[in-house]
C-alpha cells in the first residue's frame, strides 16, 4: 500500500532546544524516501520516528549552514552499517561540493552503500522516475540555496460505471488505458469516455530564504508546502536581513499560490510557544496550517476533484 507523508524529524533553526531537534524531514513518497536537510541528531531522531535508513532513496540539501547538514556523516554511515542494498542519490548546491565532501568523509567507516552525488548546478529538473519529477529553484540567502519540488505527472482516473456501460472489461481495460482506445463489439472506445483526468499531487520544500520569485514557484499548487517560518513579524527586520521568511510571509505564499496544506517549521529558539506562528500565517491563508513538532507525521492532503485542482 503506497503511503505519502512527512515525518518531521527536527524543527529547530540555527540551535536546538529541550524540545526541538535540528532540521530533518522525511518525505515518504510510495516507494521512494527523500530526507531533506537531515542536521545534527537526525539519526537519533529516525530511531525515535521508527525510520529506518533503508527508506532514504535521496538526500536534498538547501544549503551548507550547519543545522541543515551536520547530521549527514551519521546517516552516510548508517546506509552502510544498515546494509542498504539501493543506490541513495544526494543533491546539494554545487558550490558547496567540497563542504559535502568533508561531511559524507568526516570519519573513518566501512563504506559499503551506494551513494551517488548529484550535485545541482542550476535551477531546473534534477531528477525523473516514477514519482515523477523532482525540481529545484533558487533561493535568497547568505550562502547559495536552494528548494525542492516534487511534481507527479497528471494521469487519468477509470471509472467503472462508465467502463461497464461501454462493454469494457478483462483486459480491454489495461489495452485502453496503454493505447487510448480500444476496440468493443465493433465500436472504437476511446479513453477519454470511460475516464476523467486526475492531477499529479505536488509536493515543495522551502528552507532558508527572503521572499523572492523562486518561493512562489515552488509553492505553485502545493497540495503540502513545508516553509521555514523563523521570525514572527515583530523581528521581520530580522528576518529581512538574515535571509529568513516570517510566519506572515509563509502564510502569504500559501494563499497567493494555491496551497493545499501549509506546515511552518524552522522556528528561531527565541521564540516559547509555536502556536503563535500558527495566528500569524492564518491572518493570510486560510486553509490547513500545522506547526511542526519533532517526531510527528503529517499526512500528504488526498486527491481533490480535478477541476477544483485546476482553478
């Protein structure tokens, strides 16, 4: 059974708290694991999560500041003493090749998984395959950055009653579905008449930034949208000036692009209760907020009609 979700592993920006590991997320997409900014302590943290190393098939780096990448020599590692059998891809900014060097090499292990780098270079598609396409857009901050998209390609819905009516049954169906027709009792049945289309699911990651054009993109019709909301807006100077968004401002992105979902994460240690960051984002979206804690799941929204995904 395919399972989409997030399993947030840390939520804490810069230091971690009592409560609140470093950055680490989970993103379980049927068979595919793609662990974005795993920092200090995310191995620890999948142990408490009930993650298991060989569900990771893609690390994805934003960026090279310590809490978004100091827990990768401990899951590097773990691949191997695991005895992960699958190639783990990783991407990360190009610039920072030598950074991800010294940490995939921080100490001395027997190094038996497959970990093969794919550093991105630009913005763009930077990988395919069944999940569909996974992008990445650039962001605004001190040090190079960059977001993630995963986009499922569009597909079609059969519906039953309409395929009963037409007389398609058996293996007709498999045939129209891969040839977009088929032939029943002499009449040509097209695909288009036994199905209805179903948008592909979108999925984005946004840590680290301003606002700037390559968040909207990101953002566009995410049915989940994990965005770092660091500062509240009484600090949105703050903010401003070290390359980070407000809860107000993740709360703006959603509503301007479509989100289905919104989970607020990356929170400064300066800030005692959460929930405030969850008043602040409502005050624009008004759809589904969560404010991530460590070692929860959210689940990926369910399909919505298509044409309400659409508009």
């Amino acid at each position: 059974m395919s399972v989409r979700e997030l399993v947030v592993l840390g939520t804490g920006s810069q230091v971690p708290t009592r409560t609140r590991n470093h950055n680490g997320y989970l993103l379980r997409w049927d068979g595919e694991g793609l662990l974005f900014d795993p920092g200090e302590g995310t191995q620890r943290q999948m142990l408490f999560a009930g993650v298991a190393a060989s569900s990771i098939t893609r690390i994805c780096l934003s960026h090279f500041h310590g809490d978004h990448c100091l827990g990768v020599p401990g899951v590097v590692q773990r691949l191997s003493l695991d005895g992960v059998r699958h190639p783990v891809v990783a991407h990360y900014p190009a610039s920072g090749a030598e950074y991800f060097a010294r940490l995939r090499h921080a100490s001395v292990f027997h190094e038996t998984a497959e970990l093969v780098e794919s550093p991105v270079t630009e913005p763009g598609e930077i990988a395919r395959g069944a999940f569909g396409r996974l992008v990445a857009r650039r962001l605004s901050h001190p040090v190079e950055s960059f977001g993630y998209q995963l986009v499922e390609p569009d597909t079609r819905r059969m519906l039953p009653d309409q395929l009963a009516a037409l007389g398609v049954c058996g293996p007709a169906v498999g045939q129209l579905q891969r040839d977009g027709f088929v032939e029943v009792g002499g009449r040509r049945v097209e695909l288009s008449a036994a199905s209805e289309p179903r948008r592909g699911q979108r999925f984005a990651f946004v840590m680290d930034t301003r606002l700037c054009d390559g968040v909207f993109e990101l953002a566009e019709h995410a049915d989940l949208l994990v965005i770092e909301s660091t500062f509240l807006s009484a600090d949105a100077a703050l903010a401003t000036e070290y390359g980070h968004l407000t809860a107000a401002q993740a709360g703006r992105v959603a509503a301007e692009c479509g989100v289905r979902k919104l989970v607020l994460s990356h929170f400064s240690q300066r800030y005692p209760a959460p929930e405030a960051f969850r008043a602040e984002a409502a005050g624009s979206f008004g759809g589904e907020i969560v404010v991530a804690s460590d070692i929860s799941r959210i689940a990926v929204p369910s399909r919505r009609p298509y044409r309400a995904a659409a508009g």
